[in-house]
C-alpha cells in the first residue's frame, strides 16, 4: 500500500516550510540576483548573515481569468460637467502621481509595490553557493591515524552486566530450555496417559495391576525431577550488548593563504585579496567539518602571521614570492600531511616580483607544492601584466590544480570566484 507523507510543520510566524520551498523555486531566478547584488553590498565579514530580499511585484503577479463587461452601455455618472462622450482628457501636470516623491517626474519605468521578504542564512549560502563546486575534489580520508567511534556490533556471551540485554537473555534461556527438556516432556505426557488409561481398566483390588500403576507413577516422578533440574538461566544463556571501535572517514581541509604585503600592495588591493580569501573559506566550509586556516605574508621574506596582522600590517621595500611558497612547503611538512589532509592554496599579489624570483616561483609550484595540493588559485589585484603572471600562465596551461584570474576591483571578485570554482560544465550566464 503506497503510503505518502506530508510535513505539516509550521516554519515561524505559522508559515508553511513547504509553501516557502515552492516559493524560493519558483523564484529562484530573482532571488539568485538579489543574493549577487546583496554580497556586493554588505561587507566581507556579515556575507554569511541572511539578507531582505527584495522582488519586483511585475515579478510575483499571476495572469487571471476575468468576465468582460459585453455590448455596448450608455452610462451616466454623476458630477461629469467637463466632458462630453469622445473629449480626450489631458494629462495632469507634474506627472499626475499624486505620490510624495521629490525630484522630477520620469516618462519612463513602471510604479509598483515591491514585495520584501527575509533569506535565512542558510538559504542565503545555499542560493550563493548553489552553482559552485571544488574542482577536482576527492577528499582524503585519514590513513595512520584515523578518528575512531563506536559502534553496534550485535551481542556477545562475555561483558560487562550494565550492558547486559535482559530480553535476549530470557530468550535464549527458553528456547535452551525447549530443546533440552522436549524429549523428557514428551515421554511424560505419553506415561500421564498411559497411567490414566490404567487406571480405568484396572479392577478393584487387582494387584498386578497396581504394581503396573507404580511403576508408571515412579517413572513420571522421575522425569519431573530431570525437567526440574534444567536451569531456568544459565551462564551460556547469557547475552551482552557488543560495541567495537570502527574508523571514520575524515574530512578535514587546510587552507593558505598568501599575500604580498610590500609598498605596491596598497589597502584597496589588500581588500580585494580579503573578499577572495573569505569567499574560498566559506565556501570550504560546506565541504569539509574541520578547515584550518594558515595566514603567511610577504616582501621580502615571508612570515606565518595571524589574521589582524596578515590584513592591517603594513610593509616596505621589494618582493620575492618564493619566500611564501617555500614557507608553505614548511608547513605543510610539519603540520599538515597531504595523506590526512586536504590542502588548498590562495595567492594574491600584484604581480610585482624581482625578476629573478618568478621562474623559481613556478618551479617550486610545479615540482613541490601542486603535487601536495587538491587546487592552488591564483589572483592578482593589479592589470599589468608582469613577469610573475607571465610565468604562471604557463603553469596555468600545463596543471590541471592551478588557475589563474585577475581582479582589480570589488565588483569583480564574485565573478572571478563563480569562475574559478564553478561546476564543470556549467556555463556561465550572459
């Protein structure tokens, strides 16, 4: 019999969740572009909160089905002493709106009520991220050190008695009881019967046939005393709960992030790089239960900071970008086997390198690090077109877990984000 269920749950305010699902569906096209005009207002640190979506009302209006008037009519209404049947009436000065808005009146654009409604957090993230997916992504599990949890293994005849299970216990009591006594059980009930049978025929005072009798009563009290020496429980019926400790697979990620902190790298730029490197861990987080976060900044040398300090301090002089990425083959060494972990690297600078330096960059990506990372991205805040960007392009050309794109403003990072982490496949919208 096909049995379907249907959730009645209310979702806050006596709101239908069902009803709410039909309708972020059938909408989905606005509420996508809203999210995208949302993230390019609020700040980095608040685009995981949710947001006021706002649609058009043109967007939420349905076509109806409605009765004509029919025939002609002739009609007088009351208070019409300015027109006559045909007169054309002109339109009212200042735009006839009768609204209080200030400006000057348009001739172009539609005056509509629009409808406002709240995206949960969750939904907000599922609609930003909804279209997105890790490149190449096949999540490493723990090898040597696995997490372990416990779990149900049947029972076992040796335990502990707070985990001792009473009903299974029973059970294997009375069926230990059934098949040992069965026999015995049955050979009295064919001698119970056998002495009731005697006991009709026999004659009054026939003393051979009391002998018969007690010999069959001693043999029925015989096999009493054997069923009544069958243990009701014993040790072997005994039954314990069974747990054993089973590893888990584990997901856990770690990600770095690099950034050139020297004179060319100015607060702007640092911005840019901040929007991409939170997008990356947000978006991480919807893949993996644990993420690491390791900050390394830049010049000259390289240096693991902290967060306030990977983003506010500043610095001056040059830059040599391999000092980073030979820090992070470091860490990675110490801290972070790529057999337990799942590592992904993010790079911003402005492409401003010592010359000498860009092709040892590319050497130390390609012979080191990309063989221990899931995806390594790339992004420079600047146009110009430099000798590290030169030198990654052919990286770029040659491994599948490197990308490269450039952002030199805000309104860019999204588009570069959805482009380097977008499903394979999906096109992107014109």
């Amino acid at each position: 019999m096909l049995q379907q269920i249907i959730d009645r749950r209310l979702s806050g305010k006596n709101k239908s969740i069902g009803n709410r699902e039909r309708f972020l569906r059938r909408y989905k096209t606005q509420i996508r572009d809203a999210v995208r005009r949302a993230v390019d207002q609020r700040g980095i640190r608040d685009i995981e909160r949710s947001e006021d979506i706002t649609i058009p009302k043109k967007d939420i209006s349905e076509p109806v089905f409605g009765h004509g008037q029919g025939g002609k009519r002739e009609m007088v209404h009351p208070g019409n002493q300015d027109y006559l049947r045909g007169d054309r009436i002109e339109r009212p000065k200042g735009g006839g709106g009768g609204g209080s808005g200030s400006g000057q009146a348009s001739d172009q654009g539609e005056g509509s009520d629009d409808f406002v409604f709240t995206l949960s957090k969750e939904e907000f993230m599922q609609v930003f991220f909804e279209d997105l997916a890790l490149p190449h992504l096949v999540r490493t599990q723990l090898a040597e050190t696995p997490e372990w949890k416990s779990h149900r293994a049947g029972f076992t005849s040796d335990g502990t008695p707070n985990n001792l299970h009473v009903v299974r216990s029973m059970r294997g009591a009375i069926g230990r009881r059934i098949a040992i006594g069965s026999e015995s059980r049955r050979e009295l009930r064919e001698l119970e019967e056998r002495l009731l049978q005697m006991k009709l025929d026999a004659a009054p005072g026939d003393t051979v046939a009391g002998a018969a009798i007690a010999e069959v009563e001693a043999q029925i009290l015989e096999l009493r005393t054997r069923l009544g020496r069958i243990p009701y429980l014993d040790p072997i019926d005994l039954r314990f709960r069974n747990r054993v400790r089973v590893p888990v697979p584990s997901s856990k990620a770690v990600m770095f992030c690099l950034m050139d902190v020297s004179g060319s790298m100015d607060e702007s730029r640092k911005d840019l790089a901040k929007r991409f490197f939170i997008l990356l861990y947000l978006f991480l987080t919807k893949h993996y239960e644990k993420i690491d976060l390791v900050f390394i900044r830049h010049h000259t040398q390289a240096q693991e900071v902290d967060e306030h300090n990977f983003f506010h301090a500043t610095e001056t002089g040059g830059t040599v970008v391999s000092s980073a990425l030979v820090l992070m083959e470091e860490i990675i060494k110490a801290r972070y086997n790529p057999s337990e972990w799942n590592i992904y690297g993010a790079q911003a600078s402005d492409g401003d390198n010592w010359h000498h330096d860009s092709g040892r960059c590319r050497e130390l990506l390609s012979e080191k690090l990309l063989p221990l990372v899931r995806y390594f991205a790339y992004v420079q805040v600047a146009e110009e077109e430099q000798n590290l960007w030169e030198e990654y392009t052919q990286l770029a050309q040659s491994q599948r877990r490197f990308a490269m794109r450039k952002a030199t403003d805000a309104s860019q990072i999204y588009p570069v984000f959805r482009d380097l982490f977008k499903k394979e496949g999906v096109q992107e919208a014109a």
